[in-house]
C-alpha cells in the first residue's frame, strides 16, 4: 500500500469521524427544567430582586446563589412542573417563590427563618 493511500485513507477516516461526532441538524439539547423555573423568576421578579438586593451589586463581593429544587418528589402529587427557588446573599435567604413552569406562574413567598 502506498504512503498516499494511507494519508488519504487517513484524512477520510478522520474527516468522516469528525462529521459523526457533530450534532446533527435538527438535534434539540433538552433544557433543564431547573433552569426554565429560574428563567421565569428572572423575567418576572426583577423589581423583587432588586428590592431585596439593595447593595451596589456591581461592586460588592458578597456571595449570591440560586436554588432550585422540587419541594418533593413526583409521585401521587405530580411535582414534575413545581419548583422552590430561592436567592441567597451571604448565605441568608433574601427571596423565596413557588414556581410551576408549566402554568408559567411564580408565587413569593415568605424566606425560610433562620
């Protein structure tokens, strides 16, 4: 076998590799359905975040963080859709709400006592 066929055979190999490992057209990344519960409590409740958040946030260096978890596994009530997400600054919860993404509703409610 020639060095040119191999070199060839070798570019096909890894031309054809490269083309299988793409995504295909037409293939959807599933979206988290975490994330779709913090992305209607962004678009909704700008106004509440920020009225809990009153430091200058673009120069501050306290930790935020967003939670997002079922309040119970699906089962004879279906949680499938329901979601409590919270807002934590510095480790104390700031903001709380109920959220089902299928009805696209986000309810506040009262942060956890500490």
């Amino acid at each position: 076998m020639s060095m040119r066929t191999l070199l060839v055979g070798g570019c096909l190999m890894v031309g054809a590799f490269t083309l299988g490992a793409q995504p295909q057209e037409g293939d959807k990344i599933e979206t988290s359905p975490h994330a779709a519960a913090l992305e209607l409590v962004f678009k909704t409740q700008a106004a509440r975040i920020r009225a809990v958040d009153t430091e200058n946030w673009w120069h501050d260096v306290k930790e935020r963080t967003w939670s997002v978890r079922r309040p119970f596994s699906p089962g004879y009530i279906d949680s499938t859709y329901m979601f409590e997400v919270s807002y934590r600054i510095d480790g104390n919860e700031a903001a709380a709400w109920l959220v089902d993404t299928r009805k696209k509703t986000v309810e506040l409610r009262q942060p956890k006592a500490k």
